[in-house]
C-alpha cells in the first residue's frame, strides 16, 4: 500500500502531499522536512530505495522537484519507482511541459490527477488518456 | 511563465499564489496567509450570500494554505456545500477539500453523506466518481454504515461504467479494512472475483487491489482468483507489445496490472489443477526468458518496467518454493543484476537473493555469487545496499563457506558504518558459534570482534564466548593463551579486559607453566588494566584476584596487599568495597580445603538458546528471524556436528559471570537451580506459617478438596457483589447477601492492622444443605498483601439452621481488590455455587487521627506530587444529609476534623492506613455542593494506588 505522495522542492517546501493514512498535520510537516533531508543527502549512486522507520521511501528527481512515495512491504519497489515517472508523464501532457509553477497554479488539477490514479493507496490507473479524461470534461465546462 | 491557471481562471487565487511566491521570509508568508484567513473568514461571515464561483475559489484558497503546511479550522461547512453545486468545477473541489482535509472521526461527516448519497443516486458517472472517490478516502465509520450495503451492488451492477466500478472496488476497500463487519461477504464475492475477466484493464487492476486484500482474511471464498488471475496473466504476458494499447508503458504490457496479479498469487499455495499451474509456470518462464532477450527500447522506462515484473515473478517464485528449475533460474538472473551499473537493481537482486538462499533447491546457487558479494560489501558507495551484501552473506553462509564468510565481515567491521555495527558483531558472533568446528577459531574471532570493534560487542556476546570456554575442556588452554596474548596490547578494550579477567581466573593455570606467563606475569598484566576499567569490570577483576589465590598461592601475598589497600577496603564504591573486604576475610581466615571448594572451578552452564540470536531477532523483528533459523539449510544428521553449542531451546537468562563467579551462595551447583514456579507462589509458602499459626488459610483442606473437586476455581463474583461491597465499606455489619436458599450475615471487627470477621450463614430451607463449603480465594497480588484465615465450619447445615464463621484477617500491605468468597453445597442433590466479594477494603484498616488545622494544612502541603492527590467530582446519588455524611465518613475510618476547613459545609478527615509492611497517612476533603447536587472529593496519601483507591471507594457513599 501507498502510505503517502509527496512533492518537495529542494528548498524543502511541499508542493503537494497527499496521504493515504491519517496524519496529524503537525506531524506531517515534520515528516515531510525529514523525509526531504534523507533524499537531499543521497547522491546519484545511491539507490532510489530508503528503508524509513517501518516503511520504504521511493524517490525520484526532476529537476529541482523530488517526488518521495512512502510505501509498506506490499508493494513492489521497481513498479513504484516507475509509476512515479508515468505520473510526471501523465503531468507534462496535460502541462505540455510542466513545471514546478505549473503545480504551485494548478494544485486542484494536480490532485485530480492524482487521484485519478492512486485511490486509498492503491494504484488504481495508469492509461494516461483515461488519466485525463476527467480534467478534460472539467476544462470543457469552464470554456463553454 | 506558463499558463498561470489552464482552464477556468481563477484570477484571485493565481494573484494570492503569486504573492505567496514572492515573499522575501516566511514572516512574509505568513502575514499574507493571515491576511488571506481574514479576508475569506469575513466573506464567510458576511451577510451576502456568496455565490458557487466565488464559494469555489475561496475554499480552493483554503486548501492551497493548508498544503502550504498551514491548519484551516473553517471552510469545511462551505466546502460541503459545494457538493450539493450542480456544476462539476464546483463540486470538485467541494470533494477534494473534504478528502484533503476530513479525517474520518469528523463530526461533518453526516452532511457530507448526504452530498454523497445524492451523488450515488444521480447516476451521472462522473458524479458517482467523486462520490466514490470521497468514500474511498475518508472511509469513517458513519460512511460504511451509510453506503456499505450500496457499493457491493454498484461493483457489481452491469450497467455501472468502467470508471464507476473502478471507483467502487477501491471504495469497498476502504470499507472492509475500516470496519470488515459492515461488508459481509455474499452474493457479490463471486462476481467480484470475475472482475478479473473484466476487458477493461482499469477495473481488473482496481479489482485486484480488493481482491488480493478480501483473500487474505477469506482465502477459501476467493479460491476461484487463482485460475482467473493465471489466464489473465497468461494473456497480458503472452500478448504483443501493442495488444494493449494504452496500458502499454514502454512496449512492457501493462506491466503494474502484472505486478499485481503476480502479488495476488502470493496469497496462495501453487495451483493444484495441473492445468492451471501449467499455464502460470509457462508464464513465470516467459517473464524469465523475456528479460535474456535483447530490450524492445533503450529508454531506461522500458527496462524498469520489465524488471519491476521481474522480481516480482521472482518473488512469487521464490513464494512457491517448489520448483528447482525456476529458482535456479531466478537466481543465475539476480545474480546478472548484482554486477548492473544501475544501483537500484543491485540493491533489489541483494534482497531478493536474501530470501532465495534460504531455500533448499537454491541454496548452492545462490553460494556461486560469494565474490561478488563479498565485493559488494567492499565497494559499494550506499550504506543500504552495503548492508543488504551483510545480509545476504549471512543468509548464505554455511559451513563450507563461513570461515571465509566470517572473515570478510570482520574485515568489513573495521571500516563499516556506525549505525550497521552491532548489528554485524552479532551476526559474526553468531556465524563463528553456529559453523564452528574447532573453537579455538571460535575464540580468536570473538576475541578479534573485541578487538575491531569493542564497544559493539554487547554482553550477550561476551558471556556467550565464556559460556562455551567453560562448557569445552578442549579449548580452555587456547582461550588462557589467546587472552594473555591479547591483553599485552597497550591499550585495550575494556570488554577484552572482561573476557581477559574470568578466562583467567577461571582457566589461568592452564598457561602457568611457561615462565612468560606465570602467575604473578599474569596478575601484574591484570592488574596494570585495573585502574582504568570501570567498576562493574573492577568487581569482576577482584574475583579473579580471590580464585588466582586459590589456583597460585604463591601469589596470596601481592593479593592480600592489593585488597587492603585504602582504596579497596575503603572504596566509595558498596560493591567494590564489599568484595575487598569478604575476599581478604575469605582468603585469611579459610583453609586451603575450604577455599579450593569455594572457589572451584565454574561447573558448565546450562545449554540454552543462544541469548546473541534473541537479540539479534529483537533487533531485526520477527521476519528475519526466518532467515536466520535455518533448519532447512542443514539436512540430514550433519546438523549436530556443533556439539554443545547447537543452540537448544530454552529460555533462560544469561547468567552474569561477575555476579556468579565465586559461586558462593550455591557452591558448586550442578546447574542454576529450577527457577521457582513464581514468585506468587513462594509468598504464599511464607505467609501460611505466619507467627499467628492456625491452619493454612488457602484453598480448601483436602477432605473439602475431595468434597468440592472444583474448589480451587473461585468462579466469577456474582453481578450484585461490587454493589453488596459497597454497602459495607462504611459499615461493619448486616446482611450480606441473601437469596431463597440461603442468607449471609456479616459482623465485623477490625483494629490496625488486623480483623475479625464472623459470617452467618443461615439455611432459609427446610432441606439439608449437604457439602457445605465457604472458602475464601484471593485473586491476582492479594496473595502477598492479606492473610485471610479461615475456620472449618460443618459440612451439612440442617434445614432453617444457622452456622457461624470465624475468619481472621492480617493486611500486610496495601491491596486494591477484595478477596472472594465462594460458596458451594448441595440442595436437594443439586450443586450450588456461588461467589461474593468478602467486604474487606482497605478502609477497614484505618486508624482515625485527630489534628488541629495547622497541622492539617503543613501534611496538605507536603502531600502535593499530582500523584498523590485524587479527586473526583461526582453527582450525589442519595439525600445530601450532614448527619448522614458525617456517619459514613466516620465510618470509612476516618477522624473528622472540626474548626479545619474555612468553610464549615465541607468536611475535612485524617487517618491512617495500617499495614503490616507500611502505613499511609491519609487527608481527605469533601466539599457538597447542595445547589448542584454534587459532591467533590479529594484524597491526599503518600501511595498513589492508595489515594486512588480510597477515592473510588468513598466516592460511591455519597
């Protein structure tokens, strides 16, 4: 299961959190700060897996922005690993390109996205069309 | 700048966004935020109504605060408004709000169910998802009771679009993990499980999550997965690269679809059908071939997608454990991956392999890979992956291997890091006792472990290495040697100088005869450590001394000197100085005869399990300990070439050889004596031959016993028996209990520390009560804290007669529960029982004590620790009459003082528990409150237990 999805800057700021069990708010800023300070002090040759207290970081980089999934044992390292980046496709094809401010501006699209693929911690969806589908009914309305 | 806000603008909430952006300090932020929370809270507040635009952005606002790390306490009453918008913008982020920031135990949840049923109902499918989505998330309670019974029949319903049902399957998740009452299985399981057949990828990869989640608590009812999840999994397998269209990830067919089946098979044992399991090896080889093959792209996507599938065929076949083939394969794969350049695929084969070596059919395969192991442990840059080579290396280890095994590691430990340490210095010690098979291996590798890395090495190591010194003759002379050698160092670790100590006091003759190290070589070289060791190494040192004065009397003399001297006979340290002075007694006043008894040498320990595995578990959990146990590992008779050391299981403790070396108490035992069956037990041996005398007051005399074969069972107390306690707390007689058999009086006398209780037990019957037996139980600790002595009474009771019984009750220390009385006979031939709470409490044992108001307040004052007071606020639950107040609190035992409190409606008391081990002085304060009809009542004693306990007794008196 998927613990939590987060997007963290270098300088440590959150762009986005999503978690999939209950945390005190209090709390996930410190987890969130400590998370981001494990990942910065990695360097490239070391592996994309953290073992965490009692679960597993999965992080990838782009660019300045980290995206750290906090996973238990069931799950498969290597297919998260991947789905982190099938998201950040899925954003760059609705953002053509997207960017750190496309997040920061667009936080509600990100989290529909988002949604649209994780729900209760499970990966629910990963075909990028059906992905965006919703987001594209929504931007229809708002043109109309 | 890219587009600031595709879609719909919100033009307020990008300005707001931007300003965050432009902050110089978060001082700045945070007076932009504030600013913000004020403009919405008096839009909110304000007496125009808002309209859904604006309702939308400024709760879109909210939520980009709170992901800013900031606590929203308002909007949420808006945001559910939203739900009820008709537009899909507007209930959109009405929803997300709700799922960001509702937890489950909210107290809206009632009115976000009714945006959720009416969205339910609405079957527009996007508003259903939302719906779904919502419950899925928040998934209280109140949610499940709401829906539950709604969302099997969505799921399975066929006209529910695909991303319904998605939806759906994953809100149904949420449900039976809250609450699995509310989602009883029935009708829908089987269609959930033909899910799996589903043609649309997105629902059967929704479905498998439940599924796999369902089967675990109900694996027989979701049997049927097995065969569907195989086909399926055969077809995407087996499928060309652009079968599947969109769930195709980099020319890998659906590959988190594949991860998720092949998960879903791991809940199960392999197919038995023949055909079934034919397919899921075909598979299983497919995946394991298709990685041989050369890669469809050179994206680094396309091979992370493959291998995601990869191990996780690898996994469920290492799961199964049944097929030599695929695991010999799996491993010659991972092995391929531990030479990768990508670290992350190095890092998972060193994990996977992990799991493989303790499988008997790879066992040698995995060995194959010893060198590159080993040189992961060399090189590799990331602790993590380092320390899975650690793991990995151990769980291969056997014992063709283990010498070089174990010496890898120890070369590894000179430079390894911190926070890995201990955790290699057990495995080492661990791996050097289990493939042992000469010790005086063994021995050189614990004694380098201390070398390498001293201050790792826990107790449990060393005691272990000196538990099998002197358990093994064969290796006594060598660890004498070996030690002396080691302790030549100049600067040594205390834990050697430990090891260094016992050995040789214990086996130091051994070596005496070389001039190099004869006895005083060998005391002068403890002895030059002495000053530097702390005082629990100190300890053990001087019991060296003493057993050298008996294993070389040539060097009494030197000794004796050393133990007068000031800093020993004098030393500030109780337990230094009291071996200094018993050992110089000792060794002046015994003869030669007592002393080489007394100090004889340690007689063997008891095999046990090896404390270091205990420990070693502990620190890893319950999961590594599987590895770690390998019986598999070493079949056949082989198993016991250790000898003495197999580890035997046991639960004992590690005995400390600095507590226990002289032996004294208990010279020379054959092994630790049985341990007593509890220390409970033992009390009570000692409380029945107490001075008073009299027959012992447990359990029945074994004429009862034989009466009333269940007699030692008290049997629960009777409903009313907490309600007929209380009614005797402030009062010493009257009648106990009383039914159509049989009436129970009760008199009472108590002074100090002890009691005098007469029980009337009056047969109301014109029958013969036969078998008649009262006995008095005491649960739990009363054992240790009230002697309750009882007196025979007659085994019949004639029909309206009436017997007397005479107990005579000792507190020999505070208790909290009453002792039970139960009460067996037999009327007209049927048996009777029944168990009261004998009205015996604390309170009876309390002294009154008089003092004046000065005196009162200085011990009010000196009584302050918060756990010395307890209070109790309470509703009065009978007449608040002063006279009737005054009685009972004189009858709890207390003094009332008069003239205390400057208040005269309050009522102020003093006294004293008498025990036989302690007293507890005791101030108590009630304070009425007519207009309220309560009470307050405050308890203030040296025990917390006491002040607690007195306070829930009194506070039910009023």
């Amino acid at each position: 299961m998927i613990k939590f999805f987060l997007m963290v800057n270098k300088q440590g700021q959150t762009r986005l959190s999503r978690y999939y069990e209950h945390v005190e708010i209090n709390k996930r800023t410190l987890l969130e700060a400590d998370v981001i300070k494990t990942c910065l002090s990695r360097s490239k040759e070391q592996c994309s897996f953290i073992e965490y207290k009692d679960f597993k970081l999965i992080y990838r980089q782009y660019a300045a922005l980290f995206i750290v999934v906090g996973i238990n044992e069931t799950e498969n390292e290597m297919a998260v690993y991947e789905f982190i980046h099938n998201f950040v496709e899925v954003l760059d094809m609705y953002f053509s390109r997207v960017s750190e401010l496309d997040i920061m501006f667009n936080l509600d699209k990100v989290h529909i996205i988002l949604d649209e693929m994780v729900l209760n911690g499970c990966i629910v969806e990963t075909n990028k069309a059906r992905i965006l589908a919703p987001l594209l009914i929504l931007d229809k309305m708002a043109e109309s | 700048m890219p587009a600031v806000s595709k879609g719909d603008g919100m033009r307020g909430l990008a300005v707001f966004i931007s300003d965050i952006r432009n902050c110089k300090s978060k001082e700045a932020e945070i007076k932009r935020i504030n600013k913000e929370l004020a403009n919405i809270r008096s839009k909110f507040k304000g007496d125009k109504a808002l309209d859904g635009y604006s309702k939308k952005k400024y709760v879109c606002k909210l939520l980009f605060i709170f992901l800013l790390g900031h606590d929203i306490d308002f909007g949420h009453m808006e945001a559910v408004n939203l739900l009820s918008s008709n537009k899909y913008t507007e209930k959109q982020i009405g929803y997300l709000f709700i799922s960001v920031l509702v937890n489950s135990t909210s107290e809206l949840i009632r009115l976000i169910n009714n945006g959720v049923k009416n969205d339910l109902t609405s079957r527009n499918p996007t508003f259903m998802c939302l719906a779904l989505h919502c419950i899925a998330n928040v998934g209280s309670r109140e949610m499940g009771e709401a829906f539950a019974a709604d969302i099997p029949r969505i799921l399975v319903a066929g006209d529910s679009m695909d991303s319904v049902k998605q939806s759906a399957a994953l809100c149904l998740l949420r449900l039976y993990k809250a609450s699995p009452d509310l989602v009883p299985m029935g009708e829908w399981t089987a269609r959930v499980v033909h899910l799996l057949n589903d043609q649309h990828m997105g629902v059967v990869t929704a479905a498998v999550s439940l599924i796999t989640c369902l089967c675990k608590k109900n694996p027989e009812d979701f049997k049927t997965c097995v065969s569907l999840a195989v086909s399926r999994l055969s077809r995407i397998v087996s499928s060309a690269s652009t079968d599947l269209q969109d769930y195709t990830y980099y020319f890998v067919p659906a590959p988190w679809l594949s991860v998720k089946l092949l998960r879903l098979l791991q809940c199960y044992a392999p197919p038995e059908d023949a055909a079934v399991k034919g397919r899921l090896v075909e598979c299983l080889e497919t995946v394991l071939n298709k990685a041989q093959e050369p890669p469809k792209s050179k994206k680094v996507q396309h091979s992370n997608a493959k291998n995601a599938v990869l191990f996780e065929t690898i996994s469920l076949i290492i799961h199964y454990d049944s097929e030599p083939n695929l695991l010999v394969r799996a491993c010659n794969q991972l092995g391929q991956f531990l030479q990768h350049r990508e670290t992350n695929l190095r890092y998972l084969a060193l994990e996977s392999m992990c799991t493989l070596a303790s499988s008997e059919f790879s066992h040698e395969a995995v060995k194959t890979h010893i060198d590159t192991v080993i040189n992961a442990l060399k090189t590799e840059r990331d602790v993590s992956v380092r320390q899975r080579a650690a793991d990995l290396l151990y769980a291969m280890c056997d014992r063709s291997n283990a010498k070089q095994i174990v010496s890898e590691m120890l070369r590894y430990l000179e430079t390894a890091d911190y926070a890995i340490r201990e955790e290699i210095v057990l495995k080492v010690a661990i791996l050097a006792e289990k493939y042992a098979v000469d010790y005086s291996w063994y021995v050189d590798t614990i004694l380098n472990l201390i070398r390498i890395a001293g201050d790792y090495v826990s107790e449990e190591v060393w005691y272990r290495v000196l538990q099998i010194v002197t358990n093994r003759d064969d290796v006594q002379g060598y660890a004498a040697k070996t030690v002396f050698e080691a302790l030549q160092a100049p600067a040594c670790h205390e834990n050697m100088v430990k090891v260094g100590g016992y050995i040789l006091g214990e086996f130091g003759n051994l070596i005496a005869g070389d001039p190099r190290s004869s006895p005083p070589v060998q005391f002068s070289l403890l002895h030059s450590k002495f000053h530097l060791c702390s005082v629990a190494t100190r300890a053990l040192l001087l019991s060296t001394y003493i057993k050298f004065i008996n294993l070389f009397p040539e060097t009494k003399a030197t000794i004796q000197a050393v133990l007068r001297a000031g800093s020993q006979l004098r030393n500030a340290d109780v337990e230094l100085q009291q071996r200094a002075v018993e050992y110089l007694t000792l060794s002046s006043i015994a003869s030669t005869d007592v002393l080489a008894t007394v100090l004889e040498e340690m007689p063997p320990f008891p095999e046990r399990e090896s404390s270091i595995l205990a420990k070693l578990k502990r620190k890893k959990g319950p999961g590594a300990a599987s590895t770690l146990d390998d019986g598999r590992r070493e079949p056949g008779p082989g198993g016991d070439v250790n000898g003495g050391v197999e580890p035997a299981p046991s639960t004992g403790s590690t005995p400390s050889p600095s507590a226990d070396l002289l032996g004294l108490r208990a010279a020379p035992p054959p092994a630790a004596p049985p341990a007593p069956p509890s220390a409970g037990s033992l009390l009570v041996d000692v409380f029945s031959d107490s001075p008073t005398g009299g027959p012992p007051s447990l359990g029945p005399s074994p004429e009862e016993a034989f009466l009333s074969p269940a007699a030692e069972d008290p049997g629960i107390p009777i409903p009313e028996a907490d309600e007929l306690l209380h009614k005797f707390v402030c009062k010493n007689s009257g009648v106990l209990f009383e039914n159509a058999l049989l009436q129970i009086g009760v008199k009472s006398e108590f002074r100090q520390n002890l009691g005098r209780m007469y029980l009337f037990y009056g047969n109301k019957t014109s029958v013969q009560f036969q078998n008649f037996c009262p006995t008095v139980t005491h649960p739990g600790d009363l054992q240790s804290q009230l002697v309750v002595q009882t007196k025979r009474v007659p085994g019949q009771v004639d029909g309206g007669a009436q017997v007397q019984q005479v107990l005579n009750i000792e507190c020999l220390r505070d208790f909290l529960t009453p002792p039970l009385l139960t009460v067996r006979f037999r009327y007209g031939g049927a048996p009777q029982a029944l168990t009261l709470k004998l009205p015996v409490t604390i309170n009876k044992f309390f002294q009154p004590t008089e003092m004046a108001a000065q005196a009162f307040f200085q011990r009010w004052k000196q009584l302050s620790l918060p756990q010395q007071e307890a209070q109790k606020i309470f509703q009065a639950n009978h007449p608040m009459d002063s006279e009737v107040t005054k009685a009972k609190l004189l009858g709890f035992g207390s003094a009332l003082l008069d003239n205390v409190d400057p208040n005269p409606e309050n009522y102020v008391g003093a006294g004293i528990v008498q025990t036989k081990a302690l007293q507890v002085g005791c101030l108590l304060r009630l304070e009425p409150n007519a207009q309220a009809q309560m009470y307050r009542l405050t308890l203030r004693t040296s025990k917390e237990s006491v002040s607690r306990h007195l306070c829930e007794l009194l506070a039910e008196q009023f």
